[in-house]
C-alpha cells in the first residue's frame, strides 16, 4: 500500500506571507494551521489559507522538495503558486475529495 507525503504552502492573504511545509497528513497540518494549533511562524502570522501542494510517495524525496523550495526567491515560489492556483483560492475545501489516501 502507498503511502504519500506532502510539500505545501500557507499564507494568509493572496500574496502574503508564505510559509512551506511537509507532512505525512495533510488534512490534519492544514487543520492544524487552520485553527492556530502550530505555534511558532504560521500561528503569529495568521498563516491558514492553503494555496500549494504537492504529493510524493517517498519522504526523502519529498523532504529534498521543501528544502530546495525555501532557498527559492519569492517571485519563483509566487509563479509555481499561480501555476496550480490562479486566484490564490484556499485549498482547504475540497481537499478530501483531491487528495489519494494510504
């Protein structure tokens, strides 16, 4: 059976401030995120607005993918954001139906 890792990206407004993350589960982060659970960065800055995301079915690999993108200048991480999402529109919804499950 597969299991799936995810790299994604937070804000708290279209083109606000960005946070990248990577989790084993990503319904339970971004609800983390949503209800101010994580403390640190996301939590001070309001950051619970999906608007990223990418699947891996391997954790290094996925690891590799969030370190490389947070040496990424803000105008390369804002492209890749509007390339899957235009609008800047909060993923949170419709994320279950999108998402494959281990």
């Amino acid at each position: 059976m597969a299991r799936y890792y995810y790299v994604y990206i937070v804000t708290n407004r279209p083109n606000g401030t960005l946070y990248i993350g990577v989790t084993n589960n990503l319904i339970r982060r971004v609800a983390e995120h949503r209800e101010g659970r994580v403390e640190g960065f996301t939590k001070k800055y309001g950051l619970n607005r999906l608007v990223y995301y990418e699947i891996f079915e391997n954790v290094s690999a996925a690891i590799a993918r969030e370190k490389r993108l947070k040496t990424w200048l803000r105008a390369w991480k804002v492209r890749l954001i509007r390339g899957m999402n235009p609008e800047w529109d909060d993923l949170w919804d419709g994320l279950l139906d999108a998402l494959p499950f281990s």
